[in-house]
C-alpha cells in the first residue's frame, strides 16, 4: 500500500532532485523511495551482502552526498513543524 509523505526541503534541492529524477526516467517519489529502501536493507542484514553494496554505490553519486546530514543539521524544531502542517492542511 503507497501512502502520501511530505517532505521539507530547500526549494534548490528539489528542482535538482526532480531534474536529476527526470533524467534517471524515474519520478522524485520513486528515487527517495528507493533510496531509502537501499539504506534500510543496508541496515539489515542479509545472506547476499548485496544491499551493503548498492547502498555504497549509491551513496558515492554526488547528487546524493548532498543529501547526507541534512536532517542530522536541521535547526526545525518538532512543534515548528507540526504548527506548519496543522496550518497547510486547515
């Protein structure tokens, strides 16, 4: 079952993030998707080893080292955030 997510980025990032998507012939729902999917079966461990690998990989595009950390830095606070989301969906 698909569900909505909404994310929060910086306007730049996410023109990039979709031409980027664009250019791979996938959509930017897709590509964080599957981004995530890599990270979390990174995490997991698996009998092939493969996940650990394509995570790496995936990792070392320079598309995607400028999505490192940026979570990790935000200064967003959870009440902010909820305020934000309770007034965009009244």
């Amino acid at each position: 079952m698909q569900t909505k997510l909404t994310l929060r980025m910086d306007s730049k990032i996410i023109e990039l993030a979709k031409k980027f998507a664009f250019k791979q012939g996938t959509s930017l729902s897709k590509l964080v998707s599957d981004l995530l999917e890599l990270h979390i079966n990174a995490e997991t461990p698996s009998n092939d080893g493969n996940s650990d690998v394509e995570f790496e990989e995936a990792m070392q595009h320079p598309f995607m080292k400028k999505f490192v950390g940026a979570v990790e830095n935000s200064n967003i606070k959870d009440d902010d955030y909820a305020d934000f989301l309770e007034e965009k969906y009244k």
